[in-house]
C-alpha cells in the first residue's frame, strides 16, 4: 500500500475503475453473445432486437475506451452483415 495520502487515494479510485470497467465488459460481452447465438439459430425476430443493443453496446465500449475504434467499426460490421444474411 501507498504511503502518501494521495496516492493512497489514486489506488481506491483505480480499484473502483477497475470494478467499473470489468462490470460494463461483461454486460457487453453478454449482449454481444446473445446477437451470435440468435443469429446462429436463425432467430431473425431475435437477432433484430439484440442488434440494436449489441451495436448500441459497441459505440458506448469504443466511447469509454474499453475497446479500439476499429475494433468496433469491425464488430458493427460483421453484425450487419451477419443481421443481413439471415
């Protein structure tokens, strides 16, 4: 542990992040996993609703820093790809 009080605080704030940033990966882990299984079970009513979150859930991660742009302009486009395939 730190010895300076502010640095003592900058560990507190780093686990609290760290908390922040694993909770938002999952969520958009999740929704993602449930675009795929929808598409790959040829669920078009399904996989139309989650595109709009899975894409939506993109964006936010690209914002937050959590994934690269082009990792999400990659995932967005092969979610619509695979959303027009069905």
């Amino acid at each position: 542990m730190a010895n300076i009080r502010s640095a003592k605080k900058r560990v507190l704030v780093t686990e609290t992040k760290t908390m922040q940033n694993k909770v938002f990966k999952t969520s958009y882990k999740t929704i993602c996993k449930k675009f795929e299984t929808a598409c790959a079970e040829g669920n078009k009513e399904a996989a139309t609703a989650a595109y709009a979150d899975a894409i939506k859930k993109v964006d936010v991660a690209v914002a937050k820093g959590i994934i690269h742009k082009n990792t999400g302009a990659r995932k967005k486009s092969r979610y619509t790809k695979m959303l027009a395939a069905l």
